[in-house]
C-alpha cells in the first residue's frame, strides 16, 4: 500500500482502492500477502484454518471481499452491511462443528479456490449443508445472487452506520 494508508481510517480494501500500489495489486492477486500468517502460524499466535479477527472498530459495531467492496463509497460501511454478518455466521458455523477432518477440507478448498472459485464455493455449500446451517448462509454461500445487506449475528438490524 501507498505511504501512510493506515491513516486514512478505512480498514475495508476494495479491488481497486487507490491506496494499493502495482506491486501490491501483484501481491493480492496471487495471494502472496497470506504467506506473511504463516509465520504467525508457526510460532503459535494463529491456526491454518479458523475465523479470522476484525479489526477492533469492525468488533465494535458488532459486525474476493476486494470485488464485493467495489465501487462502494463507503468501503467500511459495505463490509459491516454485507460481508461481516455472513463472514461472523461463517465464524460461528466453524466454531460450532471445528474438527480436525473439517480443518483439513477447509484446507483442500482453500487450495482449490486458486484454480478455481466456483468449485471451492460449491465445496463450501457442501460443507454448510452436511452441518445442517441456516438456509440463508448456504444460499449466500452459493454466489447465485448479488450479496444483500444482512444484520449481523444477534442484532435485529442492518448496521446504518460506520460510527461507533
């Protein structure tokens, strides 16, 4: 990313955010910035395989994301409206039936979506729908349909707004 990004208080990146550089656009498009958690990985402070964190003002409002961020005016506002309700319901998904045999099928899916995103996402609904989840997560894990607005996991609402 461009000098000083982390200053502009957007934490969501889109595909085509102004603060990536050539190099960086590189970097994401082959997945080469994920190989920095691995260290993370092999001095104990993270798994291969589980949800990720938010970032502390995403946890705050309770709440391919490059492409769904996209064209958005408000990057953050968008990830809080549509991609962290169904990512947290991932989470919780996750949490509830982790096991070592899921961690590696995560694993296999995860190398899969480099050759092909349809065949991971289709892996993914399998997934989803073996652990019997809620109808609405497997229809939006299917990607047949644009991502909609949703509240997030025990609040009644869609987030309105970036501010705490």
């Amino acid at each position: 990313m461009v000098v000083n990004a982390d200053k502009t208080e957007v934490d969501s990146t889109s595909a085509s955010d102004m603060r990536i550089t050539s190099v960086g656009k590189l970097i994401r498009k082959f997945k080469i910035d994920e190989l920095s958690q691995l260290w993370n990985v092999l001095i104990g402070d993270m798994s291969f395989v589980g949800p990720r964190p938010n970032v502390e003002r995403e946890v705050a409002l309770d709440t391919d994301e490059g492409d769904i961020l996209d064209g958005a005016e408000d990057p953050d506002l968008r990830y809080n409206q549509i991609i962290s309700p169904w990512k947290s319901r991932l989470g919780l998904s996750y949490v509830q039936h982790h096991n070592l045999l899921l961690d590696i099928k995560l694993i296999l899916l995860t190398l899969i979506a480099i050759i092909s995103r349809q065949q991971a996402l289709d892996g993914v609904v399998k997934i989803l729908v073996k652990m019997d989840a809620d109808s609405q997560l497997i229809a939006t894990a299917k990607r047949n349909t644009e991502l909609q607005p949703f509240s997030p996991p025990g609040a009644d609402a869609v987030v309105a707004s970036r501010s705490i």
